[in-house]
C-alpha cells in the first residue's frame, strides 16, 4: 500500500530466487503461480511476504494453495510426498503438527493472517476442518475464530508454520485440498 | 496500492452503505466481512470495488466468499433463497447464468480476475466445476484458464456477474460452496 508498489514487489520477487530450482514460477498482471513440491511452498511464501514487509509499508499477501491437483498436468510434482497410501489419526497428526511449529523459525516481523482450508470430494470434510480448527487452536498464534476463516497473529515465522501444517496434515492425504490465505503487516489499524 | 491507502479504502467502504439494511458488515484490521443474501453480495463487492477503482491507482481486491455455511449461527440468512430442494440440470443453469450476465450493468472499470470455485462435501464437485467452467467460457469475460482458477477480463459489471453466477448456480443448492477471488484494475502490468 505505497506509491513505491512497483519497487516493493520486485524486490520480495526476488526473495523467491533460492526456492527457483524446485518451483515453476510465472509472474503475470494478477499474481505469480508456483508450482513444486507442497512442502517448500510456505516457507517460500514466508519469506516473500518478510521481504515485501521489511519496507516497513502496509503489506497483503493473497494466495490460493492447492494440493492433489486434479486433471491438472502437474500433479505428480504437487502432491504431498509424506503420508502417502496411510492417514495417521487426526490426534496423531495434531501432535505432529504442533511439533512443527514450535520449530518454525522467528523472522521478527509481527503479522495477521486469515485463512480457511478447504478439503474436496471427500464426504467426511467437516471432521478434517474441525480437527485443523483443534490444531490451530494449539498453535500458539491462534488469534480467533471469524466466519469461514481462522484468524491467526504473531511472527510470520510461526504464523506460516502453522499455515502450512494446516495445508499438509488435513484432508485426505491423496485428496484436493485448497487453502485460502490473506497476511497483512504494518496495519494502522489499531488491534 | 497508493499512500494514500487509507482514504482510498475507508472511501470506497462508503459505497456498500445502500447494501446496510440487508446486511451484517464488520471490519477488522485484516478485512471486512458481510453477511446477507448471496444474490447481493456480487453487485456489493462490485460497487465498493469500482468506487476504490475510481481513484485510477492501481487496486485489488482478495475476497472469499461462502454460502451454505454450516455450524455457523447465520446459515438462515446467507443460504441462497433461489432453486430450494430442486436445482436443474447443468446445461439449463449455464444457459440462465449466460442470460444474467448480458443483463448486467457497464460501470466503465476495467478488471482483471482470477476466481475458484469450491463445492464441498459432494462427491461430484468436479462434475459441478467443469459446469462451471463451461459456463464461464460463454461469458465474454473470460480470458483463460490457470492453475486452479480461471481469469476473467472486462468491465467490472460483467466481471462481477460471471462470479455471482458461477457462486449461486453450481455446487449443491442447499451444499456449502465457497469461492475465492482476486479482481485487479490499473496494473502498469502491460497484458
């Protein structure tokens, strides 16, 4: 949010460059696709929306993720490698996951996102979204629940950490997945 | 994308004040929600997108839109009042969906789109998607299929209807589908 957009989105561009050999990535008017392992896909986000943030401006990052990728040609470099043909539990995978994000590294940039995850064609949707809503509940950035959303606040660190848990460990694990992401930084709007 | 972000934004929330009396509207620091009747919520988003537009700064906007909205207290009101425990076959709903769109009114905005669709919790979304696409090739704002989303191009009134009518018509009538868009207008991004 700053007449100097141009410089800043470039820039955070460029803090995409070290994930570049594992990743497809295309630039056009709307937005940029990557495409790669599901894994590396967060912290790659993470550490665009650090740089973009280092401006000290106002900054959103919208991003729509999906595993399992359906009908679509890049579906075997997409799909999860983890879990694959077996499901632990969901107490299993909370676990798992809060493990996760307690590693997550702190970049020292505070941020609020909202995000919602959305598992596809399986008829048990709403069992994985309340499990996720359990992890998330744990994951020491959970700020509140809005509607159709989860919204989480603290360091872009864990925030993405427990963004990318929520996107890995939920759904079925050969399924389509989506989540739907908004990280906001530098708000003056008082919280 | 401006510094002056501030005046455009809390502006451009002035132009869902005729849309108050049908809806429950909040914003926090991340976003603004509104609940209401999903008929209105496309020409809402379109009003208060064309007004920020109307600054010629380059501006996006990032929503995710519900209906259906299971577990939470406002399923009443935002469930769509339309096709109620009987819904057409496909190709009667994208012929509908086609007409709604040529009605819909010029605002002289031109947008850039990207949107998905998500019908939860059948086991025929994809069925429900490819209707959807189908539909949206017909619309004369569509501009091509990505990954995972499909990009519209046009003037914001038949931008705006092509989403509305891809939310209200495909997906199960009384299911939860949630659809997530980006609009984009003034990109120095030559296309």
């Amino acid at each position: 949010m700053s007449d100097d957009f141009v410089g800043i989105i470039l820039g955070a561009i460029k803090a995409l460059d070290p994930y570049r050999p594992n990743f497809r990535i295309e630039t056009d008017d709307v937005s940029t696709l990557l495409v790669g392992p599901p894994e590396q896909l967060f912290p790659a986000m993470r550490d665009l929306f650090v740089s973009a943030g280092s401006a000290g401006k106002h900054c959103v990052m919208a991003s729509t993720v999906s595993r399992g990728c359906p009908g679509e040609p890049d579906d075997p470099i997409c799909t999860p490698s983890a879990h694959f043909g077996k499901q632990p539990p969901l107490a299993e995978r909370i676990e798992a996951a809060h493990k996760a994000v307690a590693l997550a590294p702190v970049t020292g940039l505070t941020v609020a996102a909202q995000f919602s995850l959305y598992p596809l064609g399986s008829s048990h949707h709403m069992d994985e979204i309340y499990g996720c809503i359990e992890f998330v509940k744990g994951s020491g950035v959970f700020d509140r629940s809005k509607n159709f959303c989860t919204k989480l606040r603290g360091d872009a660190g864990a925030v993405f950490a427990t963004m990318s848990e929520a996107f890995l460990n939920f759904g079925a694990p050969e399924g389509h997945v989506a989540l739907d992401l908004k990280v906001s930084a530098h708000s003056p709007t008082k919280v």
